[in-house]
C-alpha cells in the first residue's frame, strides 16, 4: 500500500465512521442542545462535509467547490462558509436549516469526488504547498476575520509553517480531512449519547 492508497483508506473510514454516527438520527437530534456552549450535531456534521470539501477543491486544487454543483448549490447544505469562525447564532441557524438526507448525500458526494481524484494522483503531490491564501482569495467567506483567525493558527499549521514554509497537501488530507473528522465525529458520538440518555 502506498501513500496514496493509504489515504484513500484514512478517507473511506471517516465515511463510513460518519454514516455509523448520523444515519439513524432524528430530525430533533440535529437541533438539540445537549450541553450549554457545545455546537449542534446538525452544525458540527455539516461543518465536516464543508471542510473536506474546501480542503480538496479550494485549498489544494483551487477548483469550484461540490456544494457549488448541481444538485447542492440549492440545497439545504448551501450556506456560505464552512462553519470556521461562526458565531453560536450562525451555527445554530445552519443546523435548523440542513435536512438529514441532504446533509448525508452531500457528505458522500463530497467524499467521491475526493477519492475519486486522490485516486488520480501520485505521490509527489503530496508534498506539494498550494498557494491557499489565493485560493481563498476569490472567496468572500473564506476572507472573514473569525475564518483567517481560526485558519491561520493551529499545531498542525505552526508546525508546517515553521518547518516547510506553507502547509504541504498531505497536511490538508490527513488534518482537514481526517483527524478533524475524526474528533469532529467523537463529539456526535458524546452528543447523540447525552441527548438520548437526557443528560444536560
């Protein structure tokens, strides 16, 4: 297995960890405060859709995103931004507006177009540092203060920085794309556990 396969793999498993964690949930669940100051699961699996989605077609191939295609860009997950830097309010609106099915079809989208050209790629790219700063240029959302704030800090991100100059594509795919997901996709877990068990 190369670096290439093995990515694809860390990607098929967020995926597939993603549709364990979401599948069976109701529509209430989506919208749910389980515990004071902690995002909704609506919000915070929709952020995660979002933030692949970027990570592939912005900040590495400075191509239009999935959620600007059709049949998404009408769809219940068409909000502008990826959840970075949003306020409480923000998060709260996007997690009463996202539909279950679309949210989980967008997802899956989202992953076939990455593995569907991560697939196409040899290794080399990898190291690779794309000029994100240009990429997120041509988007207004991607220019708000709470969004470079966020963006613009991080161990992953100070480490890539101070030893490579930029944050290489292999950064994105493994970070962005799946140990975010992956903490993202624990705190569901804890969240969808709390709400059934009535705890607050």
């Amino acid at each position: 297995m190369n670096a290439i396969e093995m990515l694809t793999q860390l990607l098929d498993t967020v995926n597939l960890r993603l549709h364990h964690s979401a599948d069976d949930l109701l529509p209430s669940e989506l919208t749910a405060r389980a515990v004071t100051g902690v995002n909704t699961i609506g919000f915070i699996v929709w952020h995660m859709a979002r933030s692949q989605d970027w990570a592939v077609n912005t900040a590495i191939r400075d191509l239009p995103e999935v959620v600007t295609r059709e049949p998404w860009r009408y769809s219940s997950v068409a909000v502008a931004g990826i959840g970075t830097g949003f306020d409480s309010s923000e998060a709260d609106e996007v997690a009463r507006r996202v539909d279950l099915p679309d949210l989980l079809a967008y997802a899956d989208a989202v992953h076939a177009d990455s593995v569907e050209w991560l697939r196409t790629q040899s290794e080399s790219l990898l190291d690779e540092i794309p000029d994100v700063a240009a990429h997120d240029a041509r988007h207004a959302e991607y220019q708000t203060a709470g969004f470079r704030a966020e963006m613009d800090s991080g161990p992953e991100h100070d480490d890539a920085v101070g030893r490579k100059g930029g944050l290489p594509v292999w950064v994105f795919l493994t970070s962005v794309a799946v140990t975010h997901q992956h903490r993202h996709l624990g705190e569901v877990d804890l969240i969808k556990d709390a709400i059934r068990r009535g705890v607050s």
